[in-house]
C-alpha cells in the first residue's frame, strides 16, 4: 500500500482569517454602557489570543434594539465584509447578531455568498459548515419568540396601567404641562399662555402657518427648544390633553417593533377630565369646528373652468368694476391652473411683474362685496400676516392723496 502526502498550498501557508467581533446592548444604560465596554475588550482579547487568526476590529452598536436593521455599526461591518475586509464574524448569541430571524438569515446568507462565516459562540454554530444554517435557523426562531413573548409581556403590563387610567410617562413632557411631587400632571403656566395664545388665534380664524410665523417672531422656542413648524401647531391643537382629557397608547409596535400611530391596530383609552385643562373644552371644540371648516374648503374639488370663457358682463358681472390699486388699470377675469378662479390687474398680466406689482383677488371675495359701482380693490394684511382686501369707490380712491397714480391739477 503506497500513502501519499498532501502537503498545503505554498501560498496559503500562514495566510491567516481577518476576523471580528460584533457586540450589541438595547439600551443606554450605564450598566449596559460597562457591558459592552467589557464585551469588547473580551472580544478583542479573544480574536487577539488566537495565532491563525487577525484582528480587524470590533463593532458595537449602543442602544439599538436587534430587530432593527439600521444599526450604523452593523451595517458598517456589512459594507466592510462586502469589501473584503473580513472573514470571519464573531458575536455572542444570535439574539445579539439580531432579533428577527429574517434579518438574521438575509445577513448571514448574504456573508456566506461573500465566503464570509458568522461564530455564533454561545451556540457553537459556524454559518459556513453544512448544518450552520439549519441550527442557526432553529435557534434563532427561538430567541425571536422568547424576544416577542417579553414583548407581549411588556404591552399587557401598559395596557392594563392604561385601564386603570394610569397613563404613560410620555404624557409628562406635553408642552405647557409639568408634574408636581405627588406625580400628577400640573400646569406650566409660562408655556400654558403659549397654548391659549395659539388656541385663541386658531378661533379666529387664523392659519397655522400664521401663528407659527408669530411665534417665531416673539422668539418663542417650541417643545423641541428650535423655531416652531406647521406641524408642530398642528399638533398643539389637536391635542385633547389642553381641555383636561387624554387618550392612552395613541401609538403602537408594528412587527419589526417601529412605533407607529394607532388607527385602530390597538386598543385605546379616552379618559375624560383626567386633569386642568389648559383651554376650555368648548373653546377647543370651537378650534375644532374652524380647523375642520379650513380642512373642507382645502379638500372640496373647486369646479372646473369653462373650456369656452369670454369678459362679456354676462357671464362676469363685474367685469370694469374692479381696479388696481397701484396702477389704476382694471382687474380682468383670470383662471389659476384651470380650478382657482380671480381678478387679477390687467398691466401685471398683460405687461409685467415689474411694469406693476399688481392684485390678485379671489373671486369669492369679489362676489360677496356686491358692488353696484366701479371700486378699487385695496389688499393690506392683519397684525397676524393673513391676507385681506378692502375696497374703496372708484373716483374717491383716485382723488385721494394715498393714490399712487394720482395726478395734481
């Protein structure tokens, strides 16, 4: 019997694995913090101890939850495995490598495609060897389930908090409210002026983008500390909590645990006169009432332009009744895109922008002054900066010294 020697090749003698270490905690804590601290030293040392392989790094993300994709550390150590920067992936658990069993097999497919192996050490499980994948599949259904399971444990604990009417911590930081030393929610009276200063010009009518624009005038910082945004006003107004109600678990987890607003996915809880109120519940049901009318106006379909349109009194009855301002010349008839209807001054569309800056008034507006005779059409806006027009007669704006066009005798 002859046996022949197989010796390795030349040139991958002493080539040793790239490898690293991937580590995770879910919170900021500071024993979480020392943990991964400890567990990149212990990594770090354990990749270090061993003569075949070469220690690449360390990645660590803080305070990501495994079901989430996005994690900046493991998706850096992706981008760098892709690279071929790495071989060999050490970590834990699977429950550290990620939560979600789909993400955990989309990766580690992907890695071994790449010819890159992901140790699960906890396990003992190897993704390159023959039965890596199914082991790895096993267990990292379980630890999904165990993950969801605490989950479902967590959400019955709030939800049974909410129907007693114990609400959420969240509740603590809506602006204009504090709590006091027994825990209850009390009123922050610099930021409440604030709330009824919006409420107050809300009722009157007054847009969202308006008041944000005064707010930030009077240097008045939002919630968040910056300048306040339409969104954020909104918000404000909205807000059951500012007539002394409050509505529990408004938001909930969809399955890869992103919070999401709840439409019915979830039970809620409406609880009334839990608290001060900020507004009076008639005065926020008043701004309800106006914010719903605006939200009408902006949702009804205007109806389309006539294809066929001529200036002819029959048709516009105020046509050479309405003038310009600035230059005197008449207002004409005017579609805007074909659904938004005015009288708009002749020079700006005729001529140009710089020839006169010219009116745009709303035909609305126009048909509710029921002019019997030829006016100017005066446009000015309110301490609050929403537009508005007036209208003067004719031959008394033109014979006033406020007009620009007017000519001395």
């Amino acid at each position: 019997m002859r046996i022949r020697v197989i010796k390795p090749h030349a040139a991958t003698t002493g080539q040793r694995k790239k490898v690293c270490g991937y580590v995770r905690v879910s919170t900021d804590s500071e024993e979480q913090e020392n943990s991964l601290d400890n567990q990149t030293q212990y990594y770090t040392d354990y990749i270090n101890a061993n003569p075949e392989w070469e220690f690449v790094g360390v990645y660590a993300d803080r305070g990501i939850s495994g079901f989430k994709e996005n994690r900046p550390e493991f998706q850096r150590m992706l981008a760098n495995a892709r690279a071929g920067e790495i071989d060999l992936i050490v970590v834990k658990s699977i429950s550290r490598f990620a939560r979600n069993t789909e993400t955990t097999l989309d990766a580690t497919r992907e890695l071994k495609r790449l010819g890159v192996g992901v140790f699960f050490e906890l396990q003992n499980i190897n993704t390159l060897t023959t039965s890596g994948e199914l082991l790895m599949t096993i267990q990292g259904a379980f630890a999904q389930a165990e993950s969801e399971g605490a989950s479902q444990v967590g959400k019955m604990v709030y939800q049974r908090k909410f129907s007693r009417g114990i609400r959420s911590h969240g509740s603590d930081r809506t602006y204009g409210f504090a709590v006091d030393a027994d825990g209850e929610l009390c009123i922050n009276e610099d930021e409440a002026r604030k709330v009824r200063q919006i409420f107050n010009l809300a009722e009157q009518g007054v847009w969202p983008s308006k008041i944000k624009a005064q707010l930030n005038m009077e240097g008045t910082p939002s919630p968040g500390g910056k300048c306040w945004n339409d969104t954020g006003i909104a918000r404000v107004l909205r807000n059951v909590m500012y007539k002394g109600d409050i509505i529990l678990q408004k938001t909930c987890k969809d399955r890869l645990r992103r919070s999401r607003p709840n439409h019915g996915q979830a039970d809620q809880w409406y609880i009334a006169d839990n608290h001060p109120f900020i507004v009076p519940p008639d005065q926020w049901e008043r701004v309800q009432a106006v914010l719903a009318d605006r939200r009408k106006q902006l949702d009804t379909p205007l109806p389309p332009a006539p294809i066929e349109r001529c200036s002819c009194k029959t048709q516009y009855p105020l046509t050479n009744m309405l003038y310009c301002p600035y230059c005197g010349e008449k207002l004409i008839h005017k579609w805007s895109n074909g659904t938004r209807e005015y009288w708009a001054c002749k020079t700006n569309l005729k001529v140009s922008s710089k020839a006169c800056k010219g009116v745009w008034l709303p035909a609305a507006v126009a048909g509710s002054w029921g002019v019997t005779e030829p006016v100017t059409v005066v446009p000015y806006k309110d301490e609050h900066g929403m537009n508005h027009f007036t209208a003067y007669p004719k031959a008394e704006y033109d014979a006033s010294a406020d007009c620009p066009y007017r000519k001395d005798e």
